[in-house]
C-alpha cells in the first residue's frame, strides 16, 4: 500500500511528459491585424496552449514568456530586416526578441525529474507467499520512457523556433513570412510593429 502511494505521490508531483504539437505559424487564422503603407501585421497570443502543449504553456505563464505567431507582408519595393529595420513594440515600449536558445532552456519540459520514478524499484507485487520485484521493470520503465518522451519533444519545440526565427530575418519586396516570437511579458497587451527611425532613408526613392 505505501508504494502505491508513493507512486500516486509521484505521478503527480512529476506527471506524463508530454508531445510537442507544431505551432505552424504559417497555418495560423490570424485576427490581430494592423495595416500601414509599407507593412501588414498579424500575430495570435496563446498559441502553445491552443494547440495543446500545456506544459510548455504553463511554463510560459511562470516564466511570464509569451510566445506569438506572426505574418508579416512587405508592401513596399525595398526589404527590411526584422529586428533591425522592423521594431516589435507593447504601447510606447520596444520588445526585445528572445532567440529560440533562450525560449528552448525558458521552457523546455524538465527531464531529470522523472528519475523520481526510479524510487519505485523497490515495489513488489505479493500474491499469498509470493513475491515479484516487478519496481525493477516498472520504475525505470516510465522513469526513462518519460525521460524519453520529453527529450523528443523538446528538440522538437527547439526545431520548430529555429525554423520560425524571425530575428535578423530580411522580408524582401513584396514578400510575406511567418515565424513564431518570444518576448518578456506583455500581459497581452496588443503588439504592434513599427519601421526603426532612419530605415526609409536608407535607400531614398525605393519604397
């Protein structure tokens, strides 16, 4: 009996590691959409608890993270640069762009932690006067398919932000591209994109 308590005491401290469901930002319904002369903008909040990654969501919220997807259609005859041409702002305030190093160890799913089901090794299973050690299949079983699972998806969640890195990235004439974004909390207050001073003078003529 105390083993099964043990191990319902660990199940729910530590849980299920949990797959990665892809983002896809270039599938997204987006409804946030600002328009200007040079730039269309659309992004969606919430996207990692949309699509079920809910460990990962609620490691957004502890980590007061928020990860967006985001379209971005260039409408004028020169390219910008995200990050350096093309600004993200909350309100009067510049975001900075997190890289997908930093989103990945912000909120990646732990793995050591499911060690914790090795303590129930131990465990035997008594049927009249006899005893099976089953703890020595069961315990590192899901201590290391958990250990497993998470791993995966983890480099699954980093796959997906690099090949949605929108930092550095150049938006040519006419083009539109999606990525995925990572910025410090904005208590979802409405993001806006703002050309950087100077950017439209670079190459006078070529808007």
């Amino acid at each position: 009996m105390r083993l099964i308590v043990m191990f319902l005491i660990l199940a729910i401290l530590a849980g299920c590691a949990s797959s990665y469901k892809p983002l896809s930002p270039d599938r997204t319904h987006y409804s946030n959409t600002a328009k200007t002369d040079y730039l269309d903008f659309s992004y969606k909040l919430g996207v990692l608890r949309e699509h079920g990654n809910k460990k990962y969501a609620k490691r957004e919220d502890r980590k007061a993270i928020r990860i967006a997807s985001v379209r971005i259609t260039n409408n004028s005859q020169r390219s910008f640069v995200i990050g350096n041409d093309v600004l993200f702002y909350t309100g009067s305030s510049q975001l900075v762009l997190l890289d997908p190093s930093t989103l990945h160890k912000e909120l990646k799913q732990g793995v050591p932690e499911y060690l914790l089901f090795l303590l129930l090794t131990p465990m035997q299973l008594t049927t009249g006067n006899d005893s099976t050690p089953i703890g020595f299949v069961i315990g590192p079983g899901i201590a290391f398919g958990n250990m497993i699972g998470a791993g995966s998806a983890n480099q699954n969640f980093l796959r997906e932000l690099n090949d949605f890195n929108l930092i550095n990235k150049t938006v040519n004439a006419g083009e539109t591209v999606f990525g995925l974004i990572g910025v410090r909390d904005t208590g979802y207050n409405p993001i806006t994109l703002k050309i950087a001073e100077g950017a439209l003078t670079d190459h006078p003529g070529s808007y």
